[in-house]
C-alpha cells in the first residue's frame, strides 16, 4: 500500500478563477489596511497636537507627490476591501453563488475598484 504524500504545489503556476482572485484581494487588502491604522493614527495625534508639530509632519522629508500616491492608494485599498467585502456578505445570504453570477460579481467589485482608483486619483490629484 502506498502512502497518501503531501505534493508540493507551485503556487505561481495555479490559475484561479476571478472569484479566487477577488477572494485574495479582499484579504490581502484588509491586512494592509489592518497594518496602516498604527500609523495613520500616529501621524494624525502627532498633526493635532500643535501647528508646528502639523507642520513637522508636513515636512518629514516625504514629498507631497509621494504622500498622495500613498493617500490614493489607501483609499482604493478601502474601496476594493469594501466591495469585495459587501460581495462576501451576498454570497453569505446565497445570492449570486451559481457561477454565472458568481463571476458577474467578481467582474463588478474588480470595475467598481478600478474605478474609485480613478476618480480618487483624479479628486486628489
């Protein structure tokens, strides 16, 4: 009798489906937003605590180019983990879970992110 091995699995060479893939993002989207809230917040305390520490915080060093690139992209960040995450909570009540549907939905969290990139672009640009 031969013993069931564990196979190794290239992870890299997996397709997933567009579902699998917008399952991915939205974790991988709400660590990272997990992982910001430490900074963000010190940054905000530091900023409120008098005008020269905002302007301290203004002037770390960091170019104002950099900081939107980083304001954009956490702010799509949200915006994909919340349309994803409003996908997941339909999928919880059984709607859209034939896979017709099912791939409609990730079509549409992946448009709606791309496109609040944009006009979040656009606005903070």
């Amino acid at each position: 009798m031969q013993k069931q091995r564990p196979v190794f699995l290239n992870l890299f060479l997996i397709k997933l489906p567009l579902s699998g893939v917008v399952s991915i993002m939205h974790r991988i989207s709400g660590l990272l937003l997990f992982l910001l809230i430490p900074g963000a917040l010190l940054l905000l305390q530091r900023s409120l605590n008098s005008p020269s520490e905002f302007d301290s915080v203004l002037v770390a060093g960091v170019s104002e180019v950099v900081i939107k690139l980083l304001v954009i992209f956490a702010l799509a960040g949200l915006a994909q983990h919340f349309f994803a995450g409003i996908r997941c909570l339909l999928l919880d009540l059984h709607w859209g879970v034939s896979l017709p549907q099912a791939r409609a939905s990730a079509k549409l969290v992946l448009g709606l992110s791309l496109l609040s990139l944009l006009v979040t672009g656009v606005w903070l640009w």
